[in-house]
C-alpha cells in the first residue's frame, strides 16, 4: 500500500514546477487535488511566490490584507503594469508601487496589469507621498489616456474613465465633475498613507469605495460592458502609489 504522505510529496513537488494556467486545470482533475490545491498556504504556493514575487514584498506590511501565499501571488499578478504607464512612472522593485518622476507641467497615470469584465473584484490603493493639486483614483478602459501636459485630473477626463479626486473629494467622468464624494457632511479629506478600497461591480456596473472599512457608497453606475482596469493618476513629483488586488469583495 502506497503511504498516502508519499503521494502528497510527490504531488507538492510536481505541483510546484507547474505553470499557474496548469494549476488551474489540475485543481479540475478529481476532487482530492482540487483540495490539496485550495490549500492556499501550502507548500506549492508558497514556492511560486518565492519565485515570482520580489523577496521585498512577500513579508511586507504592504501585503498584510492578503494573508496567504495564493492571494499575495494573484496580488502581484494584478498589480501595476510597467508596460501600461506615462512614460514618467516607473513601478518600484517591489511590483506593486507607483513612483511618478519629477517632471514639470505633466499628469501621468498607470493601469493594472489585469482588467474585468465580468464578476466583483476589490483592489486597496494607498498612496504614500503628497498628492499634490490633484490625484485620483478609479478605473479606465485601454483607449484612456496615460498622460497629458499640465497639472489636471488626468482618469476622469474622457468617456473612457472614472475617478475619484482625492483632493477635492469630486468624482469625474468625461471631463465633468459628477458631484461631491462621499457624500457626507464635512466629508474628512484623505490622509496620506490611508488604505482606499475600490470595489468594482461588473454585474450590477457600479464603482464603490470604502474607507477605513467604512463604505462610502455608489460613486458610479451604469458602467459600459467594457474591460475595466484600476487605474490612478498623479501630478506630484517623487510621489508613490500602491495597490494591491483582493479579489472578491466581502459582503458586510
């Protein structure tokens, strides 16, 4: 009789040299590898982060709302798109912040690696230096602009994006401003190093934020059937942005 630990072995070394794709087929094979690849802190999960994601990241406190090996995998996996981005950001060593250079008279914006379609996703974004005149937070399809000459609120000016102003707590959509956010009385303004939850509804078309866990209610509706990726843009120099995808939001 075959000692059901060696099969588990056995099993975690192959499953550890496989390609996430095959993962994803694997866990369809029988219900007993299904479970031992929903695991999200085993072994085989744990040895594709420590080969894909910067050793910086995996312990950082950047992480600390993603808690297992899995999800700070797919984190990274979603996070900023070095290949989507004003040509005056660079994303950092740790793949998962935003540094916008100092250039004078340019707003610049980046998109995640990864958009939706379908489902309900939430992602945090922090932002860790001065936000400046403007900086805003949302989503955009792939036709929005990445950047643009002066100090403007870049995600928000055409019909292709959404934002949320930081700065002057406005949300904006085809160059106009949709009305205040949230929509409070005396609405506190954020704090440099506070976690925003953008919660994005692809079945009912809606864009939410929450804010130190407290929701802040519908900033959109009636979005297009369109890929939608998370997408910020700044204006002031040496400022960083991060995010980190969640995945499904929890209801509550």
């Amino acid at each position: 009789m075959v000692d059901p630990l060696c099969n588990y072995n056995v099993l975690e070394a192959i499953f550890s040299y496989l390609e996430l794709s095959d993962l994803s087929r694997c866990s369809q094979v029988c219900k007993s590898w299904y479970h031992f690849l929903n695991d999200e802190n085993s072994d085989v999960w744990r040895w594709h982060c420590l080969r894909k994601l910067p050793k910086e990241s995996i312990k950082s406190d950047l992480l600390a709302s993603v808690t297992t090996y899995k999800t700070k995998l797919r984190a990274y996996l979603h996070a900023w798109n070095p290949n989507d981005c004003s040509r005056n950001v660079y994303i950092k060593p740790n793949g998962f912040t935003l540094h916008r250079n100092p250039v004078a008279q340019s707003t610049d914006a980046a998109r995640a690696k990864i958009g939706f379609r379908q489902g309900r996703h939430a992602w945090e974004v922090i932002w860790e230096g001065p936000l400046g005149t403007v900086a805003v937070i949302g989503i955009s399809t792939k036709e929005a602009a990445l950047q643009c000459h002066g100090y403007v609120a870049l995600l928000g000016s055409d019909d292709q994006s959404w934002g949320w102003n930081l700065v002057e707590n406005h949300l904006l959509h085809n160059g106009d401003m949709q009305g205040n956010y949230p929509l409070l009385n005396n609405a506190p303004k954020y704090q440099v190093g506070e976690r925003i939850r953008v919660i994005l509804d692809c079945d009912d078309n809606t864009l939410s934020f929450e804010k130190n866990y407290e929701f802040l209610g519908v900033a959109f509706r009636g979005l297009p059937a369109k890929k939608l990726y998370p997408t910020v843009s700044a204006v002031y120099g040496n400022t960083e942005v991060s995010m980190v995808y969640l995945g499904t939001p929890l209801d509550g």
